[in-house]
C-alpha cells in the first residue's frame, strides 16, 4: 500500500508539473493570438483565400477552419466546426473528408508542449498539413465517394469576438486565457490516471516483460523498443496522456528528442479512443461517416509516420 501511494503522489506531482508549467502557459500565449488573430479577421482571410486551393481535396472553408484549430488550439477545438459543417448543410462527403484531416493532423495540446521537450514543430506541422490533405483527399476521392455530396443552403460565416479598442482586445486575451485554463486543468485527471497505470505497470515488471517479449520483433522493423509504453498510452488514454508518459520518459533518460521526433508522426494525433469518442460527439452525421474518415485518416497518418521516421 505505501508503494502504491508513493506512485500516486509521484503521478500526481509529475501531471500537475506537466499542465501547469508546460501546457498552461504554452496554451494561453498560443490561445490568446489565435483569438486575436480571429478577432481582428486574419483568419477570415486566411480561410476564404485558401478555401478555393483547398476545394480538391474536398475541404470547404469552414474545413480549413477545423485544420487551423487542431494545429493551434486543440484536438477539441473542431468539435464546434464539425457541429457546425453539419447544422448548416454540408454534405455528408464533405464532413467525412474534413473529419479524416482533423483526425490525421497534430494536436496543438500535444504539439506545442512538445515543442518545449524538443520536438522539432515546424517540421511536424509541415507534415500534419500535408498529411491531413492527403487524408481529406483520400477520403473525398476514395473511401467516401459513395457517401452523398449534395449541400443545403451552406452559411460558412465565422462568428467571433470583436477586438475593437483596449477594451476588446483585454476581453479577447481574458476569454482564451480562461479557455488555456479550463484546457490545462481538464488535463490533469487524464495525466494523473496514465501516469498512475504507468508507473504501476513499471513497478510490477509488467512493461520489462511486455518489452522483453516484443523487442527482438521491434529490433527488426528497426523500431526503438522504449516506444511500446508511449504508444500503449496513447492509443488507450489520448495524446494528452502520452504527452505526460513522454515527458517522464525523457527527464528519466529512457527517451531522447530524436526519438520523440521520430515517433511524433504517429503520437500527434487524435485518433486514438478518447480523441474519437470526442469528436464524433459533434452530430449524428459526423458519427455516420467515421468509417470513411478512418480509412482516409490511416492513410494521412501513414505518411506523416513515413516523413518523421526517414526524414
């Protein structure tokens, strides 16, 4: 029992450490000019300019909306689009293929910390863009063209804070920082219980064994056997999880930067259980087309895993 409870406090310390001195205040910087930029009508332009260039992969404008999201505020933040491609009549095609790239592209609650652990972050968000096109493609041209492409009377208006005079822009910064906060503190229970589950494992021997068993075939494919806990987490607890897996890992020394950008192709993602559960909770019409949205986010994933581990 006094191992057990020195495992929980040790978790404890390790995930509150984690979101609050690292994500917290990554995402509040990140949060804050993502509001103002959207405020002041940046992104508007960025949207309908790319919209067009984007039309071929079977992204609309509120789709390049869901991309700048997931890359710079949360695998979450798209759930709000997402409801919205679909309450105001885009076509199930459409919301399959932007549903693909969000699930393909790196997760800025992920990303952004990892960047401050040694991720190299502009080399990963070149590589979500292209892998998250590559997904929507794939999806629009492939694995969803038998869903239908035909559209209501579709209102792609981006409804958004004004940041006019001080005062609005103080109100802008207040609203992302307290949108930081609730992101930082929602964490801490998910890093709590993964962290928990993970060192218990590693005091019962179970992940020396589980390694033991898998290493020779991992040696093989020239995979580093120390990725099997990490991959374990996220695939099971979430991205935001494994980030707290990662970050021990690497301040014990069974990790490095290089093989944090080596696996950051696979790790920054939202595909995993929770990340899904999550999104397909933006409508009933997103929720249908998940199968489609899976195959073609399989095939953005495996490029963006191809690019970080040969390049």
């Amino acid at each position: 029992m006094e191992l057990f409870t020195e495992i929980i406090l040790r978790a404890g310390r390790s995930a509150v450490e984690l979101a609050l001195f690292i994500l917290l205040p990554v995402m509040v910087v990140m949060l804050s000019l993502m509001r103002l930029l959207e405020a002041r009508g940046v992104l508007d332009w960025v949207v309908r300019h790319t919209a067009p260039l984007l039309r071929p992969a079977g992204l609309t404008g509120l789709g390049v909306f869901a991309a700048l999201q997931i890359n710079f505020v949360s695998f979450a933040a798209p759930v709000a689009t997402l409801a919205m491609m679909e309450g105001r009549g885009a076509s199930d095609r459409h919301l399959a293929a932007t549903l693909a790239m969000v699930l393909t592209m790196a997760q800025a609650n992920v990303t952004f910390p990892m960047a401050a652990l040694g991720l190299n972050f502009g080399f990963t968000l070149l590589f979500s863009l292209i892998g998250g096109l590559a997904a929507a493609a794939a999806t629009w041209h492939l694995f969803g063209r038998g869903l239908s492409a035909a559209e209501g009377p579709v209102d792609e208006t981006l409804h958004h804070r004004s940041a006019d005079g001080a005062r609005g822009v103080l109100e802008v910064i207040n609203q992302a920082g307290a949108e930081a906060f609730k992101i930082s503190v929602s964490a801490i229970p998910m890093l709590v219980l993964a962290l928990v589950v993970v060192m218990a494992l590693r005091a019962t021997g179970a992940i020396d064994l589980l390694t033991a068993v898998l290493a020779p075939g991992l040696t093989l494919l020239s995979i580093d056997p120390a990725l099997i806990l990490p991959t374990l987490t996220k695939y099971i607890a979430g991205g935001t999880a494994m980030l707290g897996v990662m970050d021990d890992m690497l301040r014990a020394g069974s990790a490095t930067p290089a093989l944090l950008n080596a696996s950051a192709g696979f790790l920054t993602h939202p595909l995993d259980v929770a990340g899904v559960a999550i999104l397909i909770s933006a409508g009933r019409r997103v929720a249908r087309v998940l199968t489609p949205a899976l195959a073609g986010a399989l095939v953005g994933i495996a490029l963006r895993t191809a690019a970080h581990a040969l390049l």
